[in-house]
C-alpha cells in the first residue's frame, strides 16, 4: 500500500543552507522522505509541534544525532524504546536548552555538578543528578538518577527553548548500528518510522558524550567521550573511571550505567584493531589482505596512512589523530557495510587519557579483538 504524505518523515533542512546536490541524492533514495526547506524560525515551531505531540524528532547535536522525545511523557518516551528496538532497561539522557529546565528533572543540583556545568555547557559532558520522583520510569529505567546534559548545536538549543520542556535524546540509530553522524544516517536508520529529522550537518565530535556521576565526593566517569579525565581533574576532587570500562570483559557485577552491558555500534563485518608502529601495521595487513582475498573476502583499512590500505577494498585515512579518528569513525562504519566488507582494520592507539574514549568504543564495536604490535 502506497504511504501517503502525512505517514512520511520529514527531513527539516535550512532554507539558507545551499547544498542542492545532497538534497537531490536524498530525494532519490528514499520514498519515505519528504524534504522541507524553511527559514530556521518556522523550522524550529514546526518540529516543536510534533514534539509536543509526543512524535518523535530526530536533532543535531555536536556529539550524534539524537532521537528527540519529550522527556515528561512516557507515551513520547515509549515510542523512542520502539522505533530504536531498544531495551527498556537503559535508561536515556534528558537534552536542556537553559539551567532553569534542570527543575523539571531534579531536586538538587549538587555545587561541582553546577561547577561542571559552568564549565562545559553547552557541551559533550552528561551528569546523573537526583531524579524527581514524577519523572517516567521509561526515563530513568526506574533508577534514582536522570543523566542531563545541553547539548551545543544553535538549532537543537533553539528547539529545546520552543518546545519548553527538556528532551529525552538516544542516539537516533536502530539499536546495533553505528550512531548517525549526519542527518542521511538517521534516515537510513528511522525513514518512515518518526515524524522528522532536523538537517544540522556533520556533527563535530562524533562520538556519545561522556556520562559522569558524582559519588563520595568523586567524579566517575561512566562513558568515556570528548571531555576527558584530564579535562575533569581541575575541580578539587579524584576522577576514576568507572570497575566496567577498566575490565570491560567481567561480567559478574551489574554495571552503574546499564549503556555499558549491550554490545553496540557492530559494523556487520568482522573488525580488528590494530595498536602499533606503521612498519608493524603494514606488514600485519599486508599478510593479512592476502589471507582473506583467498577465502573470498572483502577488507577495509580504516585510520592508517595509504601505504597501509594498499591492495585494501575500501579505504579511509580518518585524519591522523585519535580525535579525527573518532569524528568518522561510525560514518565509517556505515560505508564498510555499504561496500560489503567481511573484515575491518582499523587503527587503535596505545591507551591514555587522550585516547581512552576512542578506543573504549572501537573495544565495543570490534567485540575486544585488539591486536598489539608493539
Ligand atoms: O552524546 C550523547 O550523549 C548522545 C546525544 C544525542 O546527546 N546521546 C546518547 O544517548 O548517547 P544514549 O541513550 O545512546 O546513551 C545514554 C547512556 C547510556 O549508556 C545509558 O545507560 C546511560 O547514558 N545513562 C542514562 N541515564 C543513566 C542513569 N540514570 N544512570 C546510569 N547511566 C545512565
Ligand atoms: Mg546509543
């Protein structure tokens, strides 16, 4: 049965932006799209409004794409669980544009969780603060925590500001695939599935923000992202890392973050982190390329200099830092089962701080297959 246009997802793209080739290519692959160029005030009322109808609206964030929902209406939140396939034990993150909405989530904003924010808001920095007993339980899963962060993107703060309550914000992926970097991710993902996404471009960090508690006078650092240990070690108090991301394989005690116990962002082959010096890593490859092209199979080098992805199917440099590494990882990712690619390269860095939350998601989207050259 032919969808009419009300069931279709509509794809918010500024009428200022002028990138008529990308809105072409999105025209032609998805029926199930419909594009709406508007000046950004009349953008952000109409995305508001089906917000607040409880449907669901996709946003840019300098981290991912998230799927907004109203974070104060279970029947919102609800449909978030499903179009993500996601469990409903793990909990999501509440996206505000001002302090003020902080009320409609908690009772006490704790002194270093203001300093926090001080500091790094807008910005890749989520803190679990005490949850107000009438928030939904599909919210928080039920715990006595909501993690909150303000996200810095001009049009999501702006939508947040419009719509007037705060904005629960998974990223907008189905479960298992890599989180969207760009708004054709999500409609990869979610097209004919949630009421819109709003065309913000290539998100910057590309990677989830870090999830912080504050407990015994302590930071614990819960998901490791862009704001690093370094970054939170200036406020007076110990920063550790939480038991499950130092010994991500023991599985016996249940994690503080619930995120941390599902396997996510898989690319559908099979990948391979390589840590060593170039000399090391070429000759791996090399090998390696060979081996697999005589069972058959498809290889991508991903982060490593050209001479690395010599005789590769599929190569990307991803620049040369850990940092620009992690921005285009999961585009990455998303082309590697776009080209069909049995087995993924990809270079990994000797673990510091600086490094830390990079190579926590390549140890989850490579299942831990690490291989140390040095
Ligand atoms: O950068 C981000 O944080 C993105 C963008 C869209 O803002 N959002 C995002 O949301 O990554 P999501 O739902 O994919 O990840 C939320 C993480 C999960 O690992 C979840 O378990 C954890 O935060 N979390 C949320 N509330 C929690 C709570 N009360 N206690 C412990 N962990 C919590
Ligand atoms: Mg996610």
């Amino acid at each position: 049965m032919a969808q009419t246009d009300r069931e279709k997802t509509i794809l918010w793209q500024l009428e200022e932006a002028d990138d008529l080739l990308q809105r072409r290519s999105l025209d032609s692959s998805y029926s199930e799209v419909r594009i709406q160029r508007l000046p950004v005030e009349q953008l952000v009322f109409e995305a508001a409004q089906h917000l607040r109808a409880d449907e669901l609206v996709a946003f840019p964030t300098e981290t991912v794409y998230g799927l907004g929902a109203s974070a104060v209406s279970s029947k919102a939140l609800l449909r978030v669980f499903a179009a993500k396939k996601r469990p409903l034990d793990n909990p999501l993150i509440a996206h505000v544009s001002s302090l003020t909405q902080l009320e409609q989530l908690t009772t006490h904003v704790p002194s270093l969780a203001q300093q926090l924010m001080d500091a790094f808001w807008p910005g890749p920095l989520s803190i679990l603060l005490p949850a107000r007993r009438d928030l939904p339980k599909e919210l928080t899963a039920g715990l006595p925590t909501v993690a909150v962060r303000m996200p810095r993107h001009p049009l999501t703060l702006a939508l947040i500001e419009e719509v007037g309550m705060p904005l629960a914000g998974p990223s907008a992926n189905r479960s298992g695939r890599p989180s969207p970097t760009k708004a054709q991710h999500v409609l990869e993902d979610l097209a004919g599935e949630i009421a819109g996404v709003i065309d913000g471009g290539t998100c910057s960090v590309g990677i989830e923000s870090t999830v912080i508690e504050i407990m015994d006078g302590r930071i614990v650092i819960l998901r490791p992202g862009d704001i690093t240990s370094a970054d939170l070690k200036s406020f007076g108090v110990p920063v550790v890392y939480d038991q499950h991301l130092v010994e991500p394989q023991e599985e016996a005690a249940v994690p503080r973050s619930p995120g941390q116990k599902y396997r996510h962002y898989a690319p559908r082959g099979e990948m391979r982190v390589l840590i060593g010096e170039t000399a090391a890593c070429r000759k791996y490859v090399r090998e390696a390329i060979g081996l697999a092209h005589n069972q058959g199979k498809r290889v991508a080098v991903l982060g490593f200099e050209s001479s690395i992805g010599e005789g590769a199917d599929f190569f990307l440099d991803l620049g040369n830092s850990s940092q620009t590494i992690a921005a285009h990882l999961y585009e990455a990712l998303r082309a590697c089962d776009e080209a069909a690619i049995d087995l993924v390269f990809v270079r990994g860095y000797e673990p510091s701080e600086s490094h830390f939350a990079l190579m926590n998601r390549l140890f989850k989207a490579s299942g831990g297959a690490f291989i140390d050259l040095r």
